[in-house]
C-alpha cells in the first residue's frame, strides 16, 4: 500500500543506472551504483579497456590493471593521452549496456554529449 502524496505533488523517483565518468582530472569515477550492482568495492583489482571505433568502456572484473582508490576512482592519464583528450573534452559519461555485457565484461557506451 503506497501513501497518497499532497495534491498537486509527483513523486521523484531514484533511478540507479550505473556509470562511469571520465573527469577533468583523467580519472574514471565509478557510480556507487556500479559497485554496489556488480560486488565490486573500494580496494578491488581491475582491468579496463575501450573500443576505439565507438567509444565504448568496458570493464574486465577479472582483470588486475587498476585499483579502486578510497573515493571510487581510477586515474588513467593513459587513456587521455590515446584519444588526445583536452580538458575542454571532458567529462565523459558512460552508461551500463545490460544487452552487451557479461559476468565477466561490464559494457558502457558512451553517452552524447549534452
């Protein structure tokens, strides 16, 4: 049984779709969302890659490449450095690809921008 809001109110409703941004600092945040629906946690190993063709993310949990630092990011001047991103080319956000992705492999695509 659900309450009854005041007239003339719409209820928000919280949306958890997982993602990744890629921010001005060159590091990838991972959404709370993300670790919390895949049992990754601060700390954890993984491996990462993208497509260069469509600019899709992937994230490889059984890779071993890259940690989960304290505050949920993974710095990767790297992959700035391969796609020739400025600052004034980011943030970048991806979003979770259900139909594409695996246990193992996390597909993101990227999102337009705005």
């Amino acid at each position: 049984m659900s309450r009854r809001l005041p007239e003339g109110f719409v209820e928000i409703r919280n949306t958890r779709i997982p993602r990744i941004t890629f921010d001005r600092q060159f590091r990838f945040y991972f959404s709370s969302s993300l670790l919390e629906d895949f049992g990754l946690k601060v700390g954890d190993r993984v491996g990462l890659a993208y497509n260069k063709r469509t600019g899709d993310m992937l994230i490889d949990k059984k890779g071993r490449a890259f940690r989960i630092d304290s505050r949920q990011y993974i710095s990767s001047k790297e992959f700035a450095r391969a796609n020739r991103l400025e600052k004034a080319d980011v943030p970048i956000t991806y979003e979770f690809d259900e139909e594409r992705s695996t246990d193992e492999f996390l597909v993101f695509y990227r999102l337009d921008d705005a």
